[in-house]
C-alpha cells in the first residue's frame, strides 16, 4: 500500500514542466482554434501556450511518481481490468478506496523528443494515443472512471478539457505522454506532443477527490 501523503509543489514541477519548456517557443506563433466540441469546464480548455497554469496547493506534501517500469503489488482483481492491447502503466489501488484499479495506455508511433530525457521529464510514460483509469466495481467487473485522449480528458462521456487540432503541426496532438502520482490524493495527468514528439502546451489531469469519491480535473486554475 503506498504511504498515504498530500500532493506539493514538487508534482506541481513535474505536471507544469510542459509549460516551463513553452515560454521558450515563438510567442509569435498562430494559436490553434479550438474545436466546436462541447466542454463542462470551458475555462480550462486547453489551446496552446500560454494555456493558464494549474493551481495546486503549495503547503502539500510531495507526490510518490511511479517509474515507467515499475509495476506496483498488484492486489486480486487488477489482471482483467484491460485487454491485451493496453500497456499498464500502474497496476494496485492507486486512490486507496479498497478496490484494484489500473492505468493503462495504447503505444503511439511517435517517439518521444529529446525534452523528455532531460531529468525533469524523466517520469512521463510513453508516448501513448490514448489512456484510461479502470477500475473494478462492487461485482469486480471493469468500470472506466477516466478516459484520456488526443481530443482531451473525459469523465464518462463529458468532455473535461480538450486537446485541439491545429494546422499548425507545432500545436498539433498526435501523441500523450503519461505522468502518474502515486501519493494520495493520487493524480495522471497527460502532456499533449506534436509530431516533433515535442510538449507545446502545459499538461491536464486529475486528482482523486476522497469526498466525491470521484476523479477530479486540475487544469486550468482548477
């Protein structure tokens, strides 16, 4: 069972890195325009840099990142989770509420650019096309809480916050790349590459919320 801690600023480096890496590129550049598709938070929409910087508190203790090779104790329920065409990227009881639950994505072709191997990016998983966190229910059966994809963040099938296509190929999604805390409140979040396997915008995710029971979006200032 991971140790059970709050979520600080130092997750807070690893999930807004993307947008460190933005302030480099051209200011100048044409901002994509965001797709017609519905969001329940439309505030948090994610265009392009600056895209607005995720609050999360600062009195909070650091997150525990899971390893891209590292696969936790897996307790009984988590093996059926997902099919075969899923990579798990953590396998155990990641929102500690008892039941077995999984992150998994499917590979993308793309291979990840050089800002992922500098030490502040060496956690991202990836790159994938798409993720999801599973979970079992009462019955043990698989339940999607979280789906995360090249057109956004959905819960169920709200659209959260969105990923748009642009003409311009540098802020064009065609691939994600995974971070996963495994410190309670657990948080994945999800850093948008264009086909540079490059970062152009800053990163989305969820946090568990322990009174909703629920996941959560922080992007956005949320």
């Amino acid at each position: 069972m991971v140790p059970k801690a709050w979520i600080t600023g130092a997750f807070a480096l690893a999930l807004l890195a993307g947008l460190a890496l933005s302030a480099c590129t051209n200011r100048s550049a044409t901002r994509p325009t965001p797709t017609s598709e519905s969001s329940i938070m439309s505030e948090a929409i994610v265009t392009a840099y600056p895209a607005p910087a995720t609050a999360i508190p600062a009195t909070v203790a650091p997150p525990t990142i899971a390893p891209a090779t590292a696969t936790p104790i897996a307790p009984p329920g988590t093996e059926s989770l997902v099919g075969p065409e899923w990579t798990v990227a953590y396998r155990g009881d990641l929102n500690a509420d008892g039941r077995a639950d999984v992150v998994a994505y499917k590979p993308a072709t793309i291979t990840p650019g050089a800002t992922f191997k500098r030490p502040e990016y060496a956690a991202y998983i990836g790159a994938a096309s798409e993720a999801v966190i599973v979970q079992a229910d009462t019955t043990g059966r698989p339940q999607m809480l979280v789906m995360m994809n090249l057109a956004g963040i959905m819960f169920g099938k709200q659209l959260a916050v969105s990923f748009p296509p642009s003409s311009n190929a540098t802020y064009n999604p065609v691939a994600l790349m995974l971070l996963i805390g495994t410190a309670q409140p657990a948080t994945v979040a999800v850093l948008p590459i264009n086909s540079s396997g490059e970062p152009y915008t800053q990163a989305a995710g969820v946090r568990w919320n322990r009174s909703l029971g629920a996941y959560e979006l922080i992007s956005g200032g949320k």
